[in-house]
C-alpha cells in the first residue's frame, strides 16, 4: 500500500460535495462561539458586576458540559443518524445564544453557556465523521477542511464579538443565534438524510473504551494537556491586556488566521518532512516556549506571542485530530467522542482554573508558567512509544502523514 499523499490546498477544497460544505460552513459558526466572548470578557464582568474568576466560567462551564456530552454523541450519531443529531445539536445552540443576549446575572450567562456547550457537544463530534464519511479525497484532505474550519471560526468570533460587543456585551451572543439559526436552515435542507439501513450499535461508554488504545489515549492525554494551554491564552490573556474589546478582538482575528493557514499550509508539509509524530512533539514543545514568553510582563511582547501562538496551534490541532482519526480501529464517531472528550476536557479545567492560579501565586503571569509546565509533559508523553507496536494500530501508511504515535 502506498502512503497517501498530502492533499494541497487546492486538492482539499476541489470537487467536495455540497454536505461537505455546507457542514463545514455550521462549523465555523460553532467554533466562532469559542472565542466570541474572548473580547467582550472585561465588559461582561463589568455588566453583570462579576469578578474575573467568575467570567471564565463562561469557558469553563460551556467546555465542562461539553466534554461530559461527548461522550454520548457516538450513541446518539448510531441510534437516530448524523443529520437529525447535528440538528438536535444547532437547534440547542440556537436556543441557548438567543436566551444569552437576555440573561441578567452572571449565572444565568454561565448556565446558558453549559446548554451551548451541550449543543456543541452534538454537532462538533458529529459533524467530524460526517465531513470525513463524505468528503472526497481522502481522510487527510477533510481533515484539513474540518480544522480550517476551526482555524476561520476562532477568527472570526473574537472579531464578531468585538464589533457587536462596542454596542452591548449582549450583541455577540444575538448575532451568533441568528447565523446559527441560518446554518440550522442549511443543514436541515442540504444534509444527506439519515438513512434506514441498519446502524452497528454504539455503547454509552464505547468512547471510554475506545481509549483503552494506547495510541489513542497518549494522543488523546497529549491534545488535552496542549489545550489546557490554549485555553489558558485564550481565557486569561484579556485580563493581562486589559484593552478595549476592539483591540482584543483584531489581536484574536489575527490569531484565529495563523492558525487557520498553519493548519491547512503548514501543517501536512511539516509533518510530511519530520513525520506525525516528531512534527507534533517539536510543536508542543514550541508552544512551551511561547508561554514562557508570554509570561514575560510585557505587553507588544505578549500581544506577538499569542499571534505567533496561532501558527503553532494550528500544527497541533490538524496534527492531534488526523491520528486521533486514524490511529485505532474504532469506528470515526466512537474515536472521534473519546479523543474529543479527553481533548476538551484540557480547556475546560483550565478555564475553571486559570484565574484561580493567578491569585494562588499572586501573579497575573503564573497562569502562563503553568500552561508551559503542561505542554513539556505533553511532549514528554507523545515522545514515549512502547517497546512493541500495538497490533491495533492503524499501519503508518493509512494515517494521515505516515507515522503514528
């Protein structure tokens, strides 16, 4: 068998049917909502008269509902089909941002939030496998196309929210309801309807089970130790800015765009040089350098870290998802739950804890010393291979730049 070629760019996006784009389009619009409340964060707190412990539970309970979720989409996907599960998934998320643009305290906005983390849950993991089942060109090409989603998104909702942020912190979450009320119309009208043909039963707890591969637990351990960290720029770098919700929104749109172009440019070049598994150790690694940097009091010089940040995010996230997808033989929603799950329950403790860490060591910087603590063991752990091979695992010329962890 010969390894498969690293799809260009032009290669990714030609010739995908309309489900493809259509699904990848909802994905923007979701993961938009990770980082819209990123510039709008000062403002909440002072709108809803909350302290910055307080706001980042707006990460941490959307995250921690979400990875608890992930655990049930798998079931959900092979029990009532992909379509009417992305559904279900965009008609919570419609709902719980409409409800935010109305809420009146702070924990009405983080109860709200748990209930988009829910839909999140739903749509995020299934849309994955469904990019995957239908795209054409092979996996490594709709990977690409899944993480650019990712990588547009998280651009564009630090923007979104910082353009309707500058009439009321409650505009992001009104426009966000809107286009994802749009994106409900599109899948609902364009998506391959579910079929009647038998489904493979899928267990609540095949997720978990999917984790007892080596390979896709030490990738699974490796992406949530890395995100903690992401979540740590993403959560608690407004606060050592403190800048208007404008400049922390074109600082995040640049940020969303680097990784964006490094998941889909970067990336598989990167990784067709050193291979999967040297390629992502080398990036976390780097990531640890650039928290070091960022915990530097300097503010132009934590504004260039976190932009330059975005590069090396977008490798790990293309680099984690594609052996996440391919390293077991677990059927793509089972896997794609269990590494998911591990994978953003990272974000969700440290958005839970991010704040907390300030004040335990009394600096605003300590948060960052932490996260780059956490990537060295990521690389420490991604650099451990077994003595012997596991016979589960996927032959290196099946994964997405032939070599597995």
């Amino acid at each position: 068998m010969s390894a498969e070629r690293h799809p260009s760019l032009l290669d990714t996006v030609k010739g995908q049917p309309k489900q493809v784009w259509i699904t990848a389009a909802a994905a923007v619009i979701a993961f938009m909502g990770i980082g819209l409340v990123d510039p709008i964060l000062l403002s909440i707190a002072k709108g809803l008269d909350a302290t910055p412990s307080q706001v980042t539970l707006l990460f941490s309970a959307y995250l921690g509902v979400q990875v608890i979720a992930m655990l049930v989409t798998g079931a959900a996907s092979a029990r009532f089909g992909a379509k009417r599960t992305v559904l279900v998934g965009l008609t919570l998320i419609v709902a719980a941002t409409a409800l935010c643009a109305a809420a009146g305290s702070i924990e009405q906005l983080v109860g709200l939030r748990a209930v988009w983390g829910l839909g999140n849950a739903f749509f995020i993991a299934t849309a994955l496998s469904v990019i995957v089942g239908a795209a054409t060109g092979g996996q490594a090409g709709a990977i690409l196309l899944y993480e650019s989603a990712l990588g547009v998104g998280l651009a564009v909702g630090p923007l979104l929210g910082a353009l309707l942020g500058t009439i009321s912190w409650r505009g992001p979450f009104l426009g966000t309801a809107i286009l994802m009320a749009g994106a409900l119309v599109l899948c609902a009208r364009y998506l391959k309807a579910d079929g009647h043909e038998r489904r493979d039963p899928v267990k609540l707890l095949d997720p978990l089970r999917a984790l007892g591969h080596s390979g896709l637990l030490r990738t699974s351990l490796g992406s949530a130790l890395y995100t903690a960290a992401f979540f740590t720029v993403l959560a608690w770098s407004p606060f050592v800015l403190e800048f208007t919700a404008i400049a922390i929104g074109l600082i995040f749109c640049g940020w969303g765009l680097c990784v964006a172009l490094a998941g889909v440019l970067l990336a598989p070049k990167l990784a067709a040089r050193l291979g999967e598994r040297h390629a992502t150790v080398l990036a976390v690694f780097g990531y640890a350098v650039l928290m070091l940097v960022m915990a530097v009091p300097s503010k132009p010089l934590l504004i260039v870290a976190i932009i330059v940040s975005g590069l090396v995010s977008g490798l790990l996230n293309t680099l984690f998802t594609g052996t996440a997808m391919s390293i077991s033989d677990a059927p793509r929603p089972v896997a794609s739950a269990g590494y998911n799950f591990l994978r953003w329950l990272g974000g969700a403790v440290a958005a839970t804890l991010v704040g907390h860490v300030a004040e335990w060591f009394g600096s605003p910087q300590s948060p960052f010393v932490v996260a780059a603590v956490l990537c060295v063991l990521a690389g420490g752990l991604l650099s451990f291979r077994g003595r012997q091979a596991d016979p589960h695992e996927v032959p290196p010329e099946a994964a997405l730049v032939g070599e597995e962890f």
